[in-house]
C-alpha cells in the first residue's frame, strides 16, 4: 500500500463540490485558453480540467493558472507519471485520468497534487480504495452503464464518490446529479465548437452559467 502523507484526500473533494459540472476543455488555439477561461468561470464554473490532448494543454494550464482568477485549472487525460509530473509543473491544481495504471498513480500518489482517477468497473473501484482513495471519476460514463449502472455500486461501495464523465450532457446530467454517491459531472457540451472558432465569449459563459445552475 502506497504511503499518502503528502495526498490531502478532503482538497479533491472540495474541488469537486465547487460547482456541479467541471467542463473539460481541449485546447486547440493556445490564444483560446484565457479567454474561455474567463467565461467559464464568470459563468459560474471555476473548476476548469484541461485535457492534454494537444500540444498547448501544458501553456493553456500556465496561463490560466497565471490570468484567471478564481479559476481552479487541472490536468485531464494523465496517463503517465510523465504526464504528472509535466502537469505539475506547469501549475496544475489537480489531475484527472481515463484509468490508473500503476506508474502513474504511484507517482501522482506520491505528490502534493489531488488526484481524480478513472474507473468503470467495481474491481477498479475496489482496487483504489485499498490505496485510500475515495473520489474517483467514472469514465467512460455512458458507455459503461449510465446513471443505472453508477447508481448500482453505491449500495455495495457507500462510501466512494463519483464524478462521471464521457457521454454526460445536459439531457442526463440531472440523471447523475440526483445520485448520492455523485459530487459532480465533467462535460465538454458548453464548449460550443461555432462559438469558439468566432471567439464569442459571450456564448461560452452562457452555456457554462447554464450548466452552473443544474441542481445537485
């Protein structure tokens, strides 16, 4: 069992609870990422999970961390301690990942950063608890069973909660939300693709304030 002294396992619950969807944003145009920034969270969502999915995630965190204020910037799509520990120093707050190879939880267990990993099954679930972990994201959410299948490990897996995401848009949202053992959704629906090539921020914090009042 990996010693935890330095993971604060209440620090990524209390990220998760800051508003009831964190919007994972992949950033194409590194000109994009304070700008959309700035209107999710003026929107109402200040949890912000950049995916490293192209080559401007690592700046897009920096910057954000750097221009945003209120703004909480994560590291989505963690694959590898590689990625942790490139993630941290570009000034991620948090880590998310699809999955929990080994390598990369022991390195992400082994720093100060919290730590959301993926899991989709109740042996994956089972397997981090024995490390001590509690707050995990459901991936990918819809293919793996839905609202249904998530509501179902709560009765054998109480105490563990769940931020779904893959598949997650406003028309189930609510679905996940209303479930006790769901902090928070991840999505990527108030990202509108005509918005973003327009540069119409105006939009994205419309959409974000949107996903910002859904009940939880």
């Amino acid at each position: 069992m990996i010693k935890q002294e330095k993971f604060e396992m209440s620090e990524i619950e209390s990220i998760m609870r800051r508003s009831p969807v964190i919007p994972v944003i992949v950033i194409n145009d590194p000109g994009d990422a304070v700008p959309l920034a700035k209107a999710l969270v003026a929107g109402g969502l200040s949890v912000l999970e950049v995916t490293l999915r192209t080559e401007h995630a690592l700046q897009a965190i920096a910057d954000i961390k750097r221009e945003v204020a209120g703004a909480v910037v994560g590291a989505g799509t963690v694959i590898s301690a590689d990625d942790v520990a490139r993630s941290i120093a570009a000034g991620a707050e948090f880590l998310v990942s699809p999955g929990s190879a080994p390598k990369m939880l022991d390195a992400a267990l082994q720093c100060s950063v919290p730590l959301l990993p993926g899991v989709s099954s109740p042996s994956e679930v089972m397997a981090l608890r024995e490390k001590g972990l509690r707050y995990m994201k459901f991936f990918p959410a819809e293919q793996s069973g839905g609202a249904k299948y998530l509501a179902a490990l709560h009765g054998p897996l109480a105490d563990v909660q769940f931020c779904p995401t893959g598949g997650v848009n406003p028309a189930n949202a609510g679905d996940y939300l209303s479930l006790p053992n769901v902090l928070c959704v991840g999505g990527s629906w108030m990202m509108d693709k005509a918005a973003i090539s327009n540069k119409d921020w105006q939009t994205i914090e419309r959409l974000a304030r949107d996903a910002a009042s859904l009940p939880v």
